[in-house]
C-alpha cells in the first residue's frame, strides 16, 4: 500500500488483538516521531476482537520503529 503523503510504502510491523494496546503502540510510536496507521481499526470494533489489528508505518521508518518496540520490550 502506498502512502500517498510521502510516496513512501507502508510496511505492517505487526499486529494485534487488542484496541487498546494498538492505540498505546500508535501513541509510543508517534512520541519517538514515526507515523503510524492502523489497518482494520474501525472493523475490528465491528467484530469484537477478531479480526487483528496491523500496525503500519511507512517503509523509511520500519527498521527505527521495530527496534523501539524491541527495546522497550513491546510484543507483537
């Protein structure tokens, strides 16, 4: 998927479940700089948890986003 803002493609980091946790990962990120988009979002408020939430952010920023989560011991 393209991010038609920067021309850069967007790379799905990982996923999850949970609505809250994809809100706190997306706040994390976006504190340390990285834009993130969440796919299925609004339809996993519509299922309930069953469909998994992507974490996204354009393919410049994967490698910085991925090694923050590991740093500060986020599982996904």
């Amino acid at each position: 998927m393209e991010n038609k803002h920067t021309n850069t493609e967007l790379v799905t980091i990982g996923a999850v479940k949970e609505q809250l946790k994809a809100y706190m990962l997306k706040a994390f990120l976006e504190e340390a700089g990285i834009t993130v988009f969440l796919q299925n979002e609004m339809s996993s408020q519509l299922y309930g948890n069953m469909l998994e939430i992507k974490i996204q952010v354009s393919d410049t920023d994967a490698k910085k986003a991925r090694d923050l989560l590991n740093e500060s011991g986020y599982v996904l």
